[in-house]
C-alpha cells in the first residue's frame, strides 16, 4: 500500500480526481488507502483501480514494478479521464447555477458518499435509514438549529474539526455541546439503561404524538377554511389565475374567527 500512494503521488493523481474515478468519496478514498491490504478493498473499487494503472494483479509485487514513464503517465491519465465521472454531470440531477467550485465538490463528495453507502448490500437497510433520517433532518434544520449542533458536535468528536470551533451561535453550540457530551458520557459508560429511561422516554413520545396531533388539527381547519373559500368564490380548486384571489378569501375568513 505504501507503494501505491508512492506510486499515485508519482502520476499526479489527487484523492478527489481518484474519488471520482472511483465513484466515492474523497474520504472514502482516504480509507481505502489506510488499509493494509488491497484485497480488504471493495471488489469493485479494487478492478477499477486495476484497470486504471493496467495492471492484471493486485500484488504489492505487481505494483512494485510500475515504472512511470511519459507513455505510462499519459495513458493513465486518459484512462482516469475517460472513466472519472465530471462532476458537471450533476446537472443531469441539479441546477448548479450560482454555486462556487468548492460548494460543487461538496455536493459531489456527498452523493458519492451516499452512494456508497446504498452500494453497501450487507448494511443496505440500515444505510438507507440513516440517510432517509438524515434528509428528514436537513428538511427540518431552518427550525431546529439544534440540527446544525448535533452536526458539528459529531464533526467534532470523529476528528474533522477542531473541538474549539464554532460556526453558528456560539453561547448556544456550546452549551449544547456540553449537555450532549455528558448525555454520550452517559450513555457510553452503561449509566442508563431501558427501565431508568422507560418514563422520559413515555413523555418524549407524548409529546411528538400532541404535536402531530395539533399538526393535524391545524391542517384539517385550513382545509376546512380552503373549502369554504372556494365555495363562495365559486371555484372548485385553486390554479394558477385564481390562486391570489382564493388566499385573499382564506385570509378574509381567517379573520372573521378572530
């Protein structure tokens, strides 16, 4: 393995450039790198980086013997730009109008990541709930901003930022901090168990469940609210060119409860 970074240094080829080749993350790539062992690398990751450096083995002896000659240098790198995946074929997906270079290299690492973990067939359930849980969290981090805690406290702990840095509310982020560490402490040192949690647990479901409930009070009252605007109007639904003047009538009836 250490002549393979020797050997990727060599031909110029950048975790990210690499990554995207591999269809992973630049993390990830970081990962594969740190092992020992070639053949503890995904199957797949392994063949593609086989044929990227045209070898027919995978043996540190194989690799040992690479020279890296201008012919070799030059149809490696044809091959790496032919198989790596542009990061501009997220328009295919996004529109990336307006986003900076490195914002785009984010959004790139993220979906190779996310990928990847979706690729994972032994941890495919589990995978996809962290990720689905982890979508309902980003639809919810304008009004939760304890999201953006939990995010950074977690960056944090796994070594990618140094602990003393704050980007959102300072008071706030460490004071959060501070009460999830001890929580994690907790948790960790077998300080809580089932039967300790069993009543804070009961009133945390409690809770989400009144909160679904008045969710869905308030959607049925619009709906009610909505239905009768469009029964004086005399509309049947609500388009595009009457859209303004049946929010009008809702807000009208809205105010008569007042």
């Amino acid at each position: 393995m250490k002549r393979l970074n020797e050997l990727l240094q060599e031909l110029g080829i950048s975790k990210f450039r690499l990554a995207k080749y591999l269809g992973v993350s630049r993390q990830m790539v970081y990962n594969y790198l740190e092992l020992d062992d070639l053949n503890k690398w995904p199957k797949e990751k392994k063949l593609l980086l086989f044929k990227l450096l045209d070898i027919d083995d995978g043996s540190g002896e194989t690799i040992s013997k690479i020279k890296v000659t201008t012919d070799y240098l030059m149809s490696v790198e044809s091959r790496l730009n032919q198989g790596m995946k542009n990061i501009s074929d997220l328009d295919s997906y996004f529109d990336l109008k307006g986003i900076g270079k490195d914002d785009q290299t984010l959004l790139a690492d993220i979906m190779y990541l996310l990928k990847e973990k979706l690729l994972d067939e032994s941890k495919h359930d589990e995978n996809r709930f962290a990720i689905l849980y982890l979508y309902h969290m980003l639809q919810s981090i304008d009004n939760v901003p304890e999201i953006k805690y939990i995010f950074g406290y977690m960056s944090k702990t796994t070594g990618f930022t140094d602990p003393e840095e704050f980007k959102f509310q300072e008071d706030k982020q460490f004071i959060f901090e501070g009460i999830l560490y001890s929580a994690l402490t907790l948790y960790n040192n077998g300080g809580a168990s089932r039967s300790k949690l069993a009543e804070s647990h009961r009133r945390f479901v409690q809770e989400i469940e009144q909160k679904n409930e008045e969710k869905l009070s308030r959607t049925q009252q619009l709906n009610t609210i909505k239905i009768q605007a469009l029964k004086e109007l005399n509309y049947t639904e609500i388009n595009e060119k009457n859209a303004a003047e049946v929010f009008e009538k809702i807000a009208e009836i809205q105010s008569r409860k007042v």
